[in-house]
C-alpha cells in the first residue's frame, strides 16, 4: 500500500482574472442603482487589473469598465443637479 498526498493546490490566475471580470460586471450594474460613489471606483478597479492579467471574459471585463465610468457620470450628473454629494429618488 503506497500513502500518497494530495499536490498543493495553486491559485489559478487566470480564474482569478475570470472572477474579477464576472465582479466588475456585476458590481458595476448594482452601481447604477445604489452607492455609486463606492462601486463604480470599485468596478473600474477589478476590471482594470482582470484586464492585465489577462482575463478570458475580456467583454464582460470591459463592461464592468464602462459601467463602472458611468456609475461616476450618473453620480456627477445628479450631484449637479441636486448640488449636493449624494443623491435620491
């Protein structure tokens, strides 16, 4: 009987990047809608660094990069109207 142990387990990067993209995305549409001012940075964040590193979901990378840009253009565009730093319904 031969006693083997299990290889240890690597992160793999590219699924990292992969989840960063699915991240961005996401957290750039839930932006849109509530607490822009922090998932939008957020979102350009991931989906610039899944970019780097060379995602596989590249399109849903640069979806998280334009939602996340438009996060701070709707928060831009309602903080002018409403001349304060938040906004509301």
């Amino acid at each position: 009987m031969e006693l083997t142990t299990a290889a240890p387990r690597r992160h793999d990067s590219a699924r990292d990047a992969d989840g960063m993209a699915v991240a961005s995305f996401i957290l750039g549409l839930v932006g849109l809608l509530a607490l822009n001012v922090f998932l939008g940075p957020l979102s350009i964040v991931l989906a610039s660094l899944a970019l780097l590193r060379g995602t596989a979901r590249r399109g849903r990378a640069l979806l998280g990069l334009g939602l996340g840009i438009a996060d701070l253009v709707v928060l831009l565009a309602f903080m002018s109207a409403d001349s304060t730093l938040s906004w509301s319904f």
